[in-house]
C-alpha cells in the first residue's frame, strides 16, 4: 500500500508541472471547483509565472507517459475539464524520444523466445515511431514479407501502475467532497482509464482487438485493416502487415497520388458508422496519424490499443438517437433518453425535448465548417448538468471518436455533411433492425429461450411441492457427510462463519 505522503509528493510534483503551464487556472476559476481543491491549485503555482493561455496537452507531456495517456481519456470528458480543455487535449501528441536499440531487442527475444536474427531477415533499429507506451520497427520476416514491429518500452508497466495508485487515491478523495464533483464520478474514470492502459499494454489483446475489426470489416472492401502475424505476436511484441500508405492529414499529397478526397471521407464515415452502429466495436483512436490512403484507393487504419464496444440495445438507441437529431424528431430523441435511463426519471420528456431542439436546430442542415462541435458540445454537457445525467463511459467513448473521426472527414472534404452523410445509412440500418422481420425474429429467440426453461422450472416445481405421502427428500451430500461423519466439522464452520462475518461488519463499519 503506497504511503499517503507519496501520493501527496507525487501531486504536488505533477501540481506544479501542471501550474507551469498554465492547467491549473480552469480548476481555480470553476464556480463548482471544491474550496479545498481549489487551495491546493493555489499552493501548487505559488512563485510560479504562468501563461495567459493554458497549454494542457504540453504539460502533460511534460509529466510523462501516463499523464499522455490521461490526458487522452480525459478528452472525453469536456463536462469534467472543460470544453477548451478537452479541445486543447485533442491535440495532445502521443510522442516521446525512442530507446535504444539494444533494450528493444532484448525485449523482442525475450517475448518471442527466440534470436532475432531466426525471426527477421532485416530489422531496422531505427524506429519509425515512437510513442509513450511503445514504439515500432520496419522489419523483413525470415518468409520475405513486409512488417511492422510494435514493441511496449521497458519498464512502463512499473510506471503506470505507480501513477494510477495516485490517480485512483486522488479520485477516491475528490469524489468524497460531493455535490458536483459526485455526479463526475472521478473513481470511476480512473477505473475506466485503468481498463484502457491495462489493454494498451497487453499488445497480443490489440491483435486480436485488430483481427475481430478485420473480420467484421469484410462488408466495406475500401476500409482496410492490416493482418496479424500471430507467430511474431505476444504480449510485449505485435507483429502485422506493414502499410505503404499516404497519411490522411497529407491533402496535397492524396491529390498528386490521384486520389478522390470526398471518396476518402465517404468511405471514412462509412467504415465508422458501420462499426459504431452496426457492430457495435468500433476503432476508438481514428485521429490522423493512425489513417492512411493506399494506393488501390482504400481507406487503412492501425493502432488498436483503444477500442469501444456498444451492445445492441445501446446502439439501437444511439442510431434512433442521432436519426431523430438528423430529421428534427426531439420528442423521439428525449423519450429515448428516458428509456436508457440516461436521464432521471423524475424530469419532464417535454422539457428534455426542447432543451436538445436548442442544441440541434442551429446544426441541422449546416455543413460541417459552419459548425461549432465545441459549442454544441458545451450545449449537450450543459444538458446533463441540467438534467442530473449520470456520466455514461462507452457514450463518451464514441462521442470522442466522433468529433475526432469529423475532423479527419472535414479536413479531406471541407463541404462533406457528416448529418447527410450518417441519414441513409442510419435509416436503412434502422429499417432493418427495428422492421416487422426483426422484431418477429426478436420475438421467435425470446420464445425459443423460454421454451428450453420449461424443463428445470418442472424440476424446480417437483422438488418445492412432492406428491401427497412421499418420502422427504434426502439433504444435500456435503451436509451428510459432515452429519455422518465429519461431525466435528460444523462448530468450526460455525465459529469461522460468525469470525468473517464479524470482520466484513467491522470492514464495512470503518468504511
């Protein structure tokens, strides 16, 4: 158990990186930021001169790895740190200097059980990238293909899981202080936030993460996801297929290649809203350094440390959601909400309606450069607030992409309407899955799964009311062999019994 005066050091370190660079100031001047919190913001920047504008993304990168990857959760959440913020931290670069090239073979052979040199014909030391968890190597396989070899730096297991003791420690205090800071439930986006490295650092769970996208993706034959070599794949090391690819960000350089930049975000909102809506596993990290442009045309995507996953009840709703956004449905889109239970039920649906017919009429119909995401994101978070909406992660999740995924779009197609775009696909996937078919095939499965519980709930029937005269059933075997012969056995299961209730009561008590 990590010291209190540990995390305290390690906050007030990070504190007055944070100050350096002007973060602290938004907390400070939050109407809602807890007086205690806000007196540390104030120890933290004492004799400190700090920017006018605040630079989150910078200061961050400055504490390390795990603040990068905080940083990238955190702007998800613009209701928790502000929608500047959390625009500021859209921008965050995941990027740090690579290690050397020694530790990273030794790492590779370790993982892989085996020399290099019996692995790869040719492996660059050089890396192409490098980033806060890992960095990956242009490599030739001992067959002759063509690979990229991503591998976790050393020793950033040990460091995260330093940071996320005091993350999860600071949350636990904040959350304690109540009232707003409650209804953010920091516990749970440190919980989150640890589910998400905990997957990024185990690279074989990104490969089978990329090959269930893969399969899922046959549908859109322009979206290409590259394949894995399970062979040259463990948990420290991923072996896929490389890419020779223009990155998406490069306009100038997809018009000189001869490619179509509508096509190319056509078939981007396409693959993401088949994924998203669709399948409901969708690539969460889709910015412009992790999308190419082939030369065939197709659309491909890599690194998949983060991904979201929807179930179909939730994706049913968000589709009728954004449809009901699209066609001005604000009754519909209200009723949904209070369905989901994402709003409280003691609001009004009326009310609801019309506080999101203030957010989505000024949008409706407008391209996508003469629209504000960040005003009408300040709109829909000033909705929760309003309306006591409890934080939903996957929601946020997706919402994130989405922003993220539009501004990949808008920059390859300035005049391209995501609403229009998303309209026909969202109809015909609604049309498909909330029609006569699928709601008698729905009804037909619930059938089916009763009908094969009629037989336990007659045993069930039979053991609670025998027939008239029969004999009492036998007691369970683990009670005749204690009765019969283990005698002895049951003082003590009573005395151990009374021992841990007593301790869980007392447990519970001091909590």
């Amino acid at each position: 158990m990590t010291a209190t005066v540990t995390h305290l050091w390690r906050l007030l370190k990070w504190g007055r990186t944070l100050a350096r660079h002007g973060a602290l100031q938004g907390i400070e001047r939050d109407p809602l930021t807890p007086s205690n919190v806000r007196r540390l913001c104030r120890i933290a920047r004492v004799g400190l001169s700090m920017p006018t504008a605040p630079d989150y993304a910078a200061a961050l990168q400055a504490i390390g790895p795990a603040a990068i990857k905080l940083g990238q959760a955190l702007s998800t959440r613009p209701d928790l740190v502000g929608e500047s913020a959390a625009e500021n931290l859209l921008q965050l670069q995941d990027s740090l200097p690579p290690e050397p090239f020694l530790p990273i073979k030794a790492a590779i052979e370790s993982a892989l059980e085996a020399p290099l040199e019996s692995l790869f014909s040719q492996f660059d030391e050089e890396p192409v990238g490098a980033a806060s968890i890992a960095q990956v190597h242009h490599a030739i396989t001992t067959e002759g293909r063509e690979v990229a070899v991503k591998v976790l730096r050393p020793g950033i297991e040990e460091e995260f899981a330093k940071a996320i003791d005091t993350y999860e420690w600071a949350a636990a205090h904040v959350e304690l202080l109540g009232g707003e800071a409650e209804r953010l439930r920091p516990r749970m986006v440190i919980a989150y936030f640890k589910q998400w490295v905990r997957r990024e650092l185990d690279l074989q769970r990104e490969a089978a993460s990329a090959s269930e996208l893969r399969d899922n993706m046959v549908a859109e034959p322009n979206f290409h996801v590259p394949e894995i070599d399970w062979s040259r794949t463990a948990r420290r090391v991923l072996t896929l297929e490389w890419l020779d690819g223009i990155k998406l960000n490069k306009r100038d350089e997809l018009i000189a290649a001869g490619h179509d930049p509508k096509v190319l975000a056509t078939t981007l909102v396409r693959a993401f809203l088949r994924q998203a809506v669709v399948d409901g596993y969708f690539h969460a990290d889709l910015h412009q350094g992790n999308l190419f442009a082939l030369a065939d045309g197709r659309v491909a995507a890599i690194d998949f440390g983060i991904m979201g996953r929807i179930n179909r009840q939730a994706r049913l709703w968000l589709a009728e959601i954004l449809y009901g956004l699209i066609t001005g449905n604000y009754m519909r889109v209200a009723e949904i909400h209070f369905e989901a239970q994402y709003v409280p039920a003691h609001h009004d649906v009326a009310e609801f309606a019309t506080a999101l017919r203030a957010v989505g009429e000024p949008i409706r119909g407008l391209p996508v450069k003469e629209i504000s995401i960040g005003r009408m994101l300040e709109g829909l978070f000033s909705i929760t607030r309003d309306f006591d909406m409890p934080v939903q992660p996957h929601l946020l999740l997706l919402q994130k992409t989405m922003v993220m995924e539009e501004g990949v779009a808008t920059a390859l197609d300035p005049d391209i309407n995501m609403w229009e775009a998303a309209e026909p696909f969202l109809k015909d996937w609604l049309r498909t899955e909330l029609g006569p078919e699928a709601y008698y095939a729905d009804r037909i499965v619930d059938a089916v799964r009763a009908f094969k519980l009629i037989p336990d709930l007659i045993r069930r029937i039979d053991a609670a009311y025998p027939p008239a005269g029969a004999a009492p059933p036998p007691p369970p075997l683990a009670e005749v062999a204690v009765i019969e012969h283990k005698g002895w056995m049951a003082p003590l299961a009573i005395a151990i019994g009374s021992a841990a209730a007593a301790a869980a009561a007392t447990f519970l008590l001091m909590g």
